[in-house]
C-alpha cells in the first residue's frame, strides 16, 4: 500500500515538482442528498493531495498540466500501468462502463428490453480468443501483464470510490463491473462491417467472385479470397436481417430521489439547415503549407465529435519506459503509449 500522489499545476508551474503533495480533497455529499449539482461536485475526481491505493508497490506521482492531462510518474511497470488504469476510472469511469458493457452486449441489464437485440448482436459477433500467448503477445511481450495491472488499477478506483462514485453512477443507482485483462481488448462487435461482409458474400453467390471484388472495389486493392468449406449460398436476407440493430437506445432511468430534480433530457440547439451527418471529420494541410506544394489530407477518422471525446490522452513514465500517446475508450479499451515502437495510439 503506497501513496498515489496526484499534483495540479498551474501552466507557469509545470516544471515544477514539489517532493510533496498538499491534502486538498473536498468532502462528499451525504447519500439522502438530492441535489445532483451537490452530488456532482462532491464526486469530482481529486486532482490534488495524496492517496493510499492498494495494489501498487511503490510510490507514483501523477502530474496534471494545465489542460488536465495526466502524466503518470512510476518507477516500475507493474505500478505505471495499474495507476494508469486508475487515473482513467477517475476521468472517464461512466464512459468506459458505458462502452464495455455495449461490446459485451449487457445493455440491456441497464436499459431494459429496448437493448436486448443489440445485446444478442453484439454476443453473436463477440470476440472470444482464445486468449493466449499469441493473443497477449501480439500487443506487447508482456501484453498480458500490462493488461492485468491496468485493469487492477480500474478496480482500485472502483473499490476505494464505491460510496462516491462519478455523478452518472449515483443518479442512476447503476453499478460499475469489475474489469479483467480480457475486457480491456474486447472489440467493437463492428455491426456495419459484419453487414457488408454478409452482403459481400450474398454477392459472390450472385455475381461470382471476381465481380463481386470488383463492385467491392477493396482500398487499397486485394484480391478477394473465399474460405475453403464456405457455402455463401447459405447466406441470405434473413441471415442480413438478423444483425441489424438500432442506433437509438433509451437513457438510463434516474432513480427516485433525482428524477424530480435532475434535467431528463440534453439537447444542443442546431440551425435547421445544419449537416447533422458528422460525416468524414478530416483535415487537409494546404498547398502553401505542403513542401510538395500539393494538399496533404492529414487525418481521416471518421469519428464524430463527443463529450467526453473518444480519445484519452496520456504520458507515462517509468524506468525503461517513456511514452506520450492517445487511447481510445471504445473499440479498444487498451492501455495507451506503450507500444514498442514509441508513441501510442
């Protein structure tokens, strides 16, 4: 049991490390309170001053520069990775429940029968290993261990916050699972790809293999391939219609003590005329910035803009081991920045 030392910095101060943290935690609200502006604010996140956090071996800092972004100081792996996982249950807890509990098709524990076909889609189109050496592997030599002390980092948020957790937890009485090296990797059930995988093969069956590639057009180009043994006559439009699902799904009940006094709905005001599509969100240097003198697309995500964003950034720091680097709390929920090769994405 070590303390988790958490500093806010001011921009003019960031490289300035005090040897000490200050205790400045603000005291959280009574459990009968029904003011969710009082809840909220007695369930932000501590951002200064020390914690005792079972589970690590040594001490660790954790450093927030002025845009809140967490650099995370250990001095062995095991500790780097357990606090990063930490760290993040704090920011972004009710965005991660939210996302591992659409991969592994439980939404329907929360939200009633409106998500129980979505759930049955996401179970049919589930990853499940097997989780061994060549899966672990393949994200870092040791990817299983990283993994495992991620995760234990998130339940050690979870256990010691369990009567104070985030504000969308306590407004809807909704309770965090406890997260395994094998929930970090779940992956997103993909339910347009599987789709156009279906349709792909429906067209082979059609058309033939070569036609069917060419209509695909694949980018870049590769010569489409048809499992040996599979039947693709086999797949029909009842076999199509069985994965598809709705993208709108109800919000979380609040419970009774909050349903009179919390907002129930969020809307942004959008001008009519307004693409709502959010479309391919990428972003082009300029000729007259090019050192081609052509334009350059730099990004193309196709993420649409949220709150909280998708991506997660963070710098990690530990003997052996400095990296600064995104991760994404969906699709994948893998720690960031610790790919082999350098920076994380």
């Amino acid at each position: 049991m070590h303390w988790l030392c958490r500093i806010a910095l001011p921009a003019a101060a960031v490289g300035l490390l005090a040897a000490g943290c200050s205790r400045q935690v603000e005291t959280a609200t009574s459990e009968s309170s029904s003011d969710p502006w009082a809840v909220a604010r007695g369930a932000l996140a501590t951002i200064e001053g020390k914690e005792t956090v079972p589970g690590l071996h040594e001490p660790v800092e954790v450093v927030r520069d002025k845009w809140g972004i967490p650099h995370i100081y250990a001095k062995n792996t095991d500790d780097l990775f357990f606090a990063q996982g930490y760290v993040m249950a704090q920011d972004r807890l009710w965005e991660m429940e939210w996302w591992r509990r659409d991969l592994e098709g439980r939404l329907s524990e929360i939200l009633g029968p409106a998500a129980l076909e979505r759930d049955r889609v996401a179970r049919m189109l589930k990853f499940r290993g097997p989780y061994d050496d060549s899966e672990w592997t393949n994200y870092h030599p040791d990817g299983k261990r990283i993994l495992t002390a991620y995760a234990d980092g998130i339940n050690a948020f979870i256990k010691a916050h369990a009567d104070n957790l985030p504000v969308e937890f306590q407004l809807t009485g909704i309770k965090p699972l406890p997260w395994t090296a094998e929930t970090v990797v779940l992956r997103e059930p993909a339910f347009g790809n599987a789709r156009e995988e279906l349709r792909l093969a429906m067209n082979v069956a059609k058309y033939g293999v070569a036609e069917a590639n060419k209509r695909a057009a694949p980018d870049p180009w590769d010569d489409l391939q048809v499992p040996k043994g599979l039947d693709v006559s086999l797949v029909s439009d009842a076999v199509l219609a069985a994965t598809a699902v709705s993208e709108r799904l109800p919000r979380p009940e609040l419970i009774d003590r909050f349903k009179n006094s919390a907002p129930t709905q969020s809307r942004l005001n959008i001008p009519v005329d307004a693409v709502t599509d959010p479309g391919s969100n990428n972003w082009v240097v300029g000729p007259t910035m090019s050192p081609t003198g052509k334009p350059i697309v730099s990004n193309d995500p196709h993420r649409a803009i949220s709150n909280p964003s998708l991506r997660y950034i963070v710098h990690l720091n530990a003997p052996g081991c400095s990296r600064a680097g995104r991760q994404t709390t969906r699709r994948w929920n893998a720690p960031a920045a610790w790919s082999p090769a350098g920076i994380g994405s």
